[in-house]
C-alpha cells in the first residue's frame, strides 16, 4: 500500500487526468496502484502475462491492459497516448523493462521505480533526451534516516487505507497465505514473480 501511494502521488505527483503505466499491474503492489490511481481520476495502462489477470486488472479500472508476452509495451503504450507518453512510469518488474520504460514516458515526465536498475548493458540515452525524472520508491527510508514528518505522513496514509478497505473502495487481493515457518518458500514464490495479488504469512 505506501510503496503504491508514496510511488503514485509522492514521487510521480499524478493528478486527476493525467495518465500511468503501472507495469506488473496483477502482482500484489500493482492492484493496489491501479485502484488508488482509478480513484484520483488518473487514466492507467499496464502490463500482465495473461488473460486471467487481464480480466482482473480491467475489473480494477485499468483503462489499457497490455500482454508484455504477446504485444510490445513501448508501443503499445506510445499508441495508447497518441505519441506522446504517459506522465509516469511506475515499475514493479526491473532489468530490460527498467530501461525500455524510458521511452514510454513524456518528455519531462517521471518513472519511478521500486527497485534498484541493473547496471548491465545500461542506456540512459532516451531518459535524457527526454529529461525524463527518475525516482526510487523505498518505503524504509523514512524508518532508517528517522524522519519524524515522513513517519507521520506513512501512518496517514496507512489509517486512510484501512478507512478504504473498511468502506470497500479497496480490495486488496490475496493470492495465497503461508505459515510462517514457510516465509522462505513465500519469498521463493514472489522471486518468481507469478503471483496474483499479494502473499500472507500467517502466525
């Protein structure tokens, strides 16, 4: 939930009509994005592997679902927005999708992402060109730098959240729950990167 809100209204400031690409829109962060984006009247495009979870991430409000398996996202994307790009990039995947998501960003635009780009076969080319912003969304920092303001503001957002869930203007969807003895194959699981909605570890 904060990685989603802090990644979307933080760090790539949307607002009500603007448009996002939230890659990995199925997997347990991206859900969540696409309904809090759907909510602020943000257009939203995103990727998935299949028409499962194709179906499900339309039922969540995303406007254009992408096959990255089948179709390519760049172009996808770059014909969703009539050439231009969308105001922000929110990646949940890394690696080669890091890189070539520079190109479906506008020129000033934002990409933020949740994890740390590999140095390998990098090309920073197109984001300059572009002057596009990049951002990393790290949930821990407010924790480990002791920035009291940013504390606060995570509770906020967190007791918002909850307030969502509670009305069901929310649905956060999990796929699967493990014992805790288990977290090692759960984060197996979320390495693979397959899953549908969030995983559970339970006492």
């Amino acid at each position: 939930m904060l990685t989603a809100w802090e990644s979307l209204f933080l760090h790539g400031n949307l607002r009500e009509g603007q448009t996002v690409l939230i890659h990995a829109g199925a997997g347990g962060v991206g859900h969540v994005a696409i309904q809090l984006a759907r909510q602020k009247g943000i257009r939203v495009a995103t990727t998935v592997s299949n028409n499962d979870k194709k179906e499900m991430v339309e039922k969540l409000g995303a406007e254009k679902v992408i096959l990255y398996n089948k179709n390519d996202f760049v172009e996808d994307t770059l014909d969703w927005t009539d050439g231009k790009g969308v105001d922000v990039v929110f990646d949940l995947v890394g690696k080669d999708t890091f890189y070539r998501s520079f190109s479906c960003v506008r020129c000033y635009g934002c990409l933020v992402t949740a994890l740390g780009p590999e140095p390998e076969n990098a090309d920073w080319k197109e984001a300059r060109l572009r002057n596009i912003r990049v951002n990393f969304a790290l949930i821990l920092t407010p924790g480990y730098y002791n920035l009291v303001d940013m504390q606060k503001e995570q509770v906020r957002v967190l007791k918002e959240a909850a307030g969502m869930v509670e009305a069901r203007n929310l649905d956060v969807h999990v796929s699967r729950t493990f014992p805790l003895e288990k977290a090692p194959e759960a984060h197996r699981v979320l390495q693979e990167g397959h899953t549908v909605g969030k995983l559970v570890l339970v006492p």
